[in-house]
C-alpha cells in the first residue's frame, strides 16, 4: 500500500526559519530588518503629497533627500529599552534599519519640497511645475452657418 503525503515548502520552509531566530535578547524575539514606514501618496493638481507613518522614531533618527529625482526616506526606530529589572515576553512592533525610495516625475519642483513631522507622521509635499499644472481650455463654440 502507497501512501501519498502532501507538503508545503512554504510552510516547512517558514518552521525552518522562524525556529533559526536568536531568542537570546532579555527574552525577547525581535525583528529586525523587515520594517517598512507605511506610505500614502496623493496627488491634486498643484502637488503630490507623500505621508509616512514613523510612530515611536525621533526625528533625529531619519533623514530625507532628494537626489536625480529620487526621493528617499531612511532612518531607524530603535528599540527603547531600561534596565529596571522588566524583561519583555513578547516583541512584535518592528524596529531596525529602514529605507524607502520614490521615483518623482519631472513635473515636481524639487527646490520648493517641503517638509513638516507631526504626531509621528511626516508630511512631504512637492509643488508641481507651473508649467505641469493642469489648465482648464476654454472651449469656444462656433455656429456653422
């Protein structure tokens, strides 16, 4: 008799690795390196507007530039910890090392980018070209005759 066994690489492949995690951190099991800020970008017709969600880090702790129409957003969220005798059981908030890069069009004034970081939010927006905005045409309607 045969007997027919389904696997899952994914899934062994995901023990494998969560089991290889270091567990030696005050016990704790951080995560490092896969931390992302989440982004929104919006457009109207005078701006784009990138906003990044970077709860718990200080300002001094990222930079942001913009280089050959690139926009780039890093920094770290490190973790805060004291040394009063409290051992964390658990971890599952993100920190480490972050990078975000954004491609900017041509229609974006980068000399007039402005920037402003409030309730763990920072807030780019980059003026369009006068040029690039968008103009509404007058249509004039001539009546054949």
């Amino acid at each position: 008799m045969s007997l027919i066994v389904r696997r899952e690489p994914l899934n062994e492949f995901m023990s494998i690795f969560n089991a290889s995690l270091p567990r030696i951190f005050n016990g704790v099991e951080p995560v490092n390196g896969g931390w992302k800020p989440g982004v929104d970008i919006r457009e109207d017709r005078n701006s784009i507007v990138l906003e990044a969600d970077l709860p718990g880090v200080k300002p001094e702790d990222f930079k942001l530039s913009i280089e050959n129409n690139k926009l780039t957003l890093s920094g770290e969220r490190k973790l805060e910890k004291e040394s009063k005798g409290e051992n964390f059981h658990r971890v599952e908030r993100s920190y480490g090392n972050f990078s975000r890069t954004f491609t900017l069009p041509s229609t974006v004034n980068v000399d007039e980018a402005k920037a402003e970081f409030s309730g763990g939010v920072l807030r780019v927006t980059l003026p369009k070209r006068e040029e690039a905005r968008s103009r509404e045409i007058k249509i004039d309607v001539v009546e054949k005759k």
